[in-house]
C-alpha cells in the first residue's frame, strides 16, 4: 500500500500534472456545453458586422469606443471567422491559457509557495463572479486576450528579475505587452500596481532595508510606470475628446469618505466573500433537475480530484510548518488588486453587481479576489487535510456553479433560436424601414440592438448598405411615454449603421416565456388580450400596422449556424399559422390549423392562444367548439374575460349567436 502511495505522488510531480488538472477545470466548468452554445448579447451584432462588411469594420465600429481594440477583433475574425462553436472553443483555448499564465507567473515570483500558487491558480480558473464565459466572441477579444497580454508582460518581468538578466530586447517585449494590454482596454489599467507587488516581494527576499526596497523596486518598475502614467493620459483625454461616445468618466462625482468607505465595503463583500459563497446557492434548493444532478457530480468530481492532487503535493513540498509572510502578501496583493481592477468601472459611474451583464466587471477583479482568499485561508487555517478539504470543495463549487450558470446561456440560445424561427413563421418578410416593436422579449442574455441584427441577418440577407432596413426596440429603454404615437420619427444608430424610419411603420410583438410570439393589433390582439401589461406596451398597440406584414411571400432564409436547423412544427407553429389565417381573413384554414393540432396532441401553452381558434370555430359555424373552447380559456385565464366579451361581440356582427351571453356570463361573473 506504502509503495503504491508513493508511486502515485511521484506520478502528481511530473509537470503535466497541473496543466491537465486546469485543463480539466476549464472543461468542467465551461465547456461541457459548448456545443450547444452560440451567440451573447453583443456577439450576435459583431458576427453580423463581420458576416456583411468584414473583419477590417471592427476597426471602425471601435474607433468612438476603444480605438484600440477594433484591431486584435480584425485580426481574430479573420482568422477564426464567425461561427458560435469557433468562438466557445477559443474562449476554452483562452481561459485554460489565461490559467497557465498565472501559474507560472506565482511560480516565478513565490517559487517556495507552490501549493499556494496552484490554489490561487484553480480558483482564479473557476472564479465564480465572472459569469460571461460564454459570451465568447466579445470577451475573448475585449477583455481575455488584453489580460493574456498584461500576464505576459508580468512573466517576462518576474522571470528577469529572478534570473538576474537585464535583457533590453526582453524588457521592450514586456513594455510592448504591457501596452497592448492597457491601451486596447480599459477593463485592466489598475492591475498594473500588482507589478510594483511581484517587483518588491521579489527584492524583498534579498533586501531588509525598507529605503534600499523600495529605491530598487521603484527603478525596476520605472519604464512600466512611465507606460502607465502615459496610458492614464491618454484614456482620459480621449474620453474628454469629441471622438468617444461611450460611458463619462464620474470619478469625481464618487470621492466623497462616506462613498468611498462604501464602495470600498462593497467591493470587497462582493468580489471577496458573496461570490464565493454564493455558488453555494445552486443546491439551495433541491429540485431533483438533471442540471442540479450533473453540477452534484460536478462538484463531487472535481472536488476529489483537486483534494488528491493537493494532498499528494503537500506531503511531498510542504509538510513542514509555514510561516505567514506569504498569506501577508497575497491579502496585500489581492486587496489592493481588487480595488485596483475595480477602479476603471468605478470611474465611469457603473455598480458591480452578481448577475448580468454587470458582472463581466469582475473579470479584472478575479485575480486580486482569488490572492485575496488564498492570503486569508493562510493566515487562518492550519496546513493539513482540513484546509485541503475546504478549499478543495470551494472548488468543486465554483466549476459546479459555472456549469449552472452554462446551462442558463445554452437554455437562452434555444430561445433565442425559437423567436427567430416563429418571427420567420409569422412574418415571412416585412416591407423595410419596418420597426418592430416590444416592451421586452423573455430573453436574459440579449437585448433589443443585438437581436436587430439578428432581425437584419433573417430579413436582408442580402444587405449591401449601412441603413439598416428594421430593428427591434424595446419600448421600456428607448422611448419615454409622450415618445410613443404615431408619426414619431425613429433614428437608432449602432455602430458604423443606423436604422432611421417612423412609429408609424411598427409592427408591435409580444412574447411571454413559455408561450407563442403574438403580434398585437388594435383589432384582435387588442390590448384586452394582454391583461396587466405595462402602459408602454399598452399604448404602442395602436402603432402595430399588419400591412407591414407579407404574409404570402417566401420564408426567410435562415443562416444555421445563427437561427439552427428548422424546429419541429409543434404549437407555435400552428399557433402563428392561425394569426396569418385571421389576418387574411380566411377563417376555415384557422379553424383546420386547430384540428390538426389537435390529431397531433398539440395543446396551447397559454389560454391567449385559445382566441384566433374562438374566432375562427365561431366565424365558421361550429358555435359548440368555439363555446368550449371559450370555457377553457375563461378557466386557464379569467382575466381574458374582457377580450372574449369583445371577440364574441365582433362574431355577432356576422354570426347569430343566441346563449353565448349565459356562458361569458356564468365564466366571467366576479
């Protein structure tokens, strides 16, 4: 037993070993999905700018924002072109890189605090906050590859500094990299001051004397620093130039001691403590789901494999007491690393919060977070097995909580698929400078610009043009309430194209989870039909003109690797069928959509969905069915009371209808 023990310990030295534990880290927390993911809230708009005007637009569609970044977007695309599963693979490529980077970089600058390093590696890998793994296409390029540079940057420093080389070609590599990494995003300028960390805690080892430190530091650091200063002049004069037209900087605005005690509260709550313990919450509740099942074997799995590997590396390295100078250092590095990746968001007036999209500032803070809790987790907890224990399930939480939060991006590309795909449906094609209006889509990841591109790439496969021929508008953020009427001009740039057109040509949509896309109307989907909808949607429904709508002309083309193969025809199909038949006015194939329906036990998702087969039964003569199916819909949903009342007053006017009364009477009675 003795001899195999120790093989196995001799097998956990070999230098695979970490890299395939990261490696494996990664997969588990991000990649079991990938192949079911696609496209994320700015990442739908940058593929259709690349799929219709090429990688070299990014250049342009960056310049009032990070003029810098639009070039490392050019050259990406060009390589990697722009299909969803491409980018989640990158995004893996980048992370478990991003991984390697800080390993070796703690490697270099604490050589005798291997076991701590690799913590502080595996909970950078699986940092729980950061929940936008999978908004690939923006953050590999906007934020993980400038961070690939800073990293880099810091490595070539640590190792020249502990090799004792002077190398100028080296040192002017550091310096390119280092600008690379701040000049094409703002997300990293404050973790420059950990380089001023890993420069002391590398002299400090040889030097006592404070003065003598820090002189030698200050002079190391020297060359970064003038880089620094001249990247902090240059972002705040461009973002003080008529060129940028993005986010103020509020810095100003926030230098108050009672905001900054806050802020200072805040940020360490958050980034330090209640995201970590947070990830705890997906088995707050058990619900017996299969995601909730395979996050449990999640984290059993890689809690047991991060326990064996670090347990087998301790009795190896570290069995010895440790002094408490590293856990001094690493909270020291990881406070001020904290604050520091926190402080571009600050300046710029923006809250950190947990939950989408304001999360993706975590993304410079998760290093400083990952030091931080490694430094308190030294200087708190014995060495030995529950200390290994502890952190090892932390892990094993983290991967299980990324994997959750996976499964809620690969749950939104479905749905953004199916709106696609039942807008095609029920709107074959729209004449162009069409607005499509909505309060908003029951959609977490996307909003109204990114999905016009999707609107744009289903409708114009052809564009040649910058005048975006439609668009989506979520009512509740880009109109105040005297904004919505008719003959409201519309003007929506985005980028380098812009939609201009009226509200007067708005086709207003509706869309419950769970239910079938509706185009609202002021004669059947009127605003009875959406009890307890926002004034905003409630007024836009005048606006909603169906002649935009060409119900006869061919369905849309549709790009798979954006909208996926056809869905099957189930409800919403027939669903959608059945509004083109009531708006053409052919009631019999409405009444038809529904029996087959029926033959293929296809029932509606929401009672609403009852009303185009009321009124088509009604207008047809099969009063018995139109009255059942009446019944079921006051049952499922009485507050449609009002709506039938009116439907059933419209059928009158061409049907005799003579008990109809009794039944919404006897439904619909208080």
């Amino acid at each position: 037993m003795q001899n195999i023990k120790e093989k196995f310990n001799q097998l956990l030295q070999k230098p695979i070993v970490i890299p395939a534990v990261l490696l494996l880290l990664t997969f588990l927390a991000y990649g079991l999905l990938a192949h079911r993911m696609g496209f994320y809230w700015d990442d739908l708009p940058f593929a259709w700018f690349l799929r219709f005007f090429g990688p070299v637009e990014f250049i342009e569609a960056f310049r009032p924002f990070r003029p810098l970044l639009g070039p490392i977007f050019t050259v990406t695309t060009t390589l990697f072109g722009g299909h969803p599963l491409t980018w989640q693979i990158l995004g893996l490529g980048i992370r478990f890189l991003l991984g390697l980077q800080v390993w070796w970089l703690l490697r270099q600058v604490f050589p005798t605090r291997q076991q701590s390093a690799l913590w502080t590696v595996l909970l950078f890998t699986v940092y729980p906050a950061f929940g936008q793994q999978w908004v690939a296409l923006t953050h590999v390029n906007q934020e993980l590859i400038p961070l690939s540079f800073l990293l880099a940057s810091f490595i070539i420093t640590a190792y020249l500094l502990r090799n004792g080389f002077n190398s100028k070609r080296w040192i002017a590599l550091a310096i390119l990299l280092q600008t690379l990494g701040l000049f094409s995003t703002e997300y990293f300028f404050g973790l420059e001051i950990l380089r001023f960390f890993f420069i002391l805690a590398i002299f400090a080892e040889t030097l006592t004397e404070k003065k003598k430190l820090l002189t030698k530091t200050f002079l190391h650091w020297m060359p970064y620093l003038i880089v620094w200063i001249l990247n902090a002049a240059w972002t705040y004069a461009y973002y003080q130039s008529t060129s940028y037209e993005s986010y103020e900087i509020n810095i100003f605005s926030t230098l108050s001691p009672l905001a900054l005690i806050n802020e200072f509260i805040t940020t360490l709550s958050l980034a330090g403590f209640t995201s970590w313990v947070g990830a705890f919450g997906i088995f707050a509740a058990i619900d017996g789901s299969v995601t909730q099942a395979i996050a449990f074997v999640i984290l059993l799995l890689t809690s047991l494999i991060v326990y064996f590997v670090m347990q087998g590396r301790s009795e190896q390295h570290e069995t010895q007491n440790q002094s408490q100078s590293w856990g001094w250092w690493a909270v020291t590095m990881g406070l001020a690393a904290i604050f520091a990746g926190r402080l571009p968001s600050w300046a710029a007036g923006l809250p950190l919060k947990i939950e989408f999209d304001y999360d993706r500032f975590f993304v410079s803070i998760m290093l400083g977070a990952s030091l931080f809790i490694i430094g308190l987790a030294d200087l708190t907890l014995r060495e030995g097995r529950g200390k290994i224990i502890l952190l090892s399930v932390l892990i094993g939480i983290s991967t299980a909580y990324q994997f959750s939060v996976a499964n809620t991006f690969r749950r939104d590309w479905a749905n953004q698929q199916d709106l696609f795909w039942q807008m095609a449906w029920r709107m074959p094609a729209l004449k162009e400078n069409t607005a499509i209006l909505t309060y908003e889509l029951p959609l977490k990841y996307a909003a109204d610009l990114q999905l016009t591109a999707g609107l744009n790439w289903m409708y114009a496969p052809d564009l040649n043009s910058r005048d975006l021929p439609y668009t989506l508008l979520y009512l509740k953020t880009r109109f105040t309430p005297a904004e919505i009427r008719a003959g409201n001009p519309l003007d929506v740039p985005y980028r380098t194209v812009s939609f201009r057109g009226n509200t007067t040509n708005s086709v207003v949509i509706y869309k419950e989870a769970g239910g079938c896309l509706r185009v609202l109307d002021p004669l059947y989907n009127t605003a009875e039909t959406v009890p307890g909808a926002s004034f905003y949607l409630i007024n836009a429904i005048p606006l909603s003109n169906l002649e935009l709508i060409l119900t006869k002309a061919p369905a849309p083309k549709m790009e798979p690797s954006i909208f996926g193969s056809e869905p099957k025809h189930g409800w919403c199909y027939t669903y959608t069928q059945a509004e083109i038949a009531r708006q053409q006015g052919n009631w019999e194939e409405a009444a038809n959509l529904y029996r087959e329906a029926q033959k293929e036990n296809l029932n509606p998702a929401l009672p609403v969905e009852y009303l185009p087969f009321i009124e088509a039964f009604a207008m047809t003569g099969d009063i018995n069915t139109a009255i059942k199916l009446t019944e079921r819909a006051i049952k499922g949903q009485p507050t449609l009371c009002p709506a039938l009342h009116t439907l059933w007053e419209r059928v009158s006017e061409t049907v005799d209808i003579s008990d109809i009364g009794v039944i919404l009477q006897k439904g619909c009675a208080p």
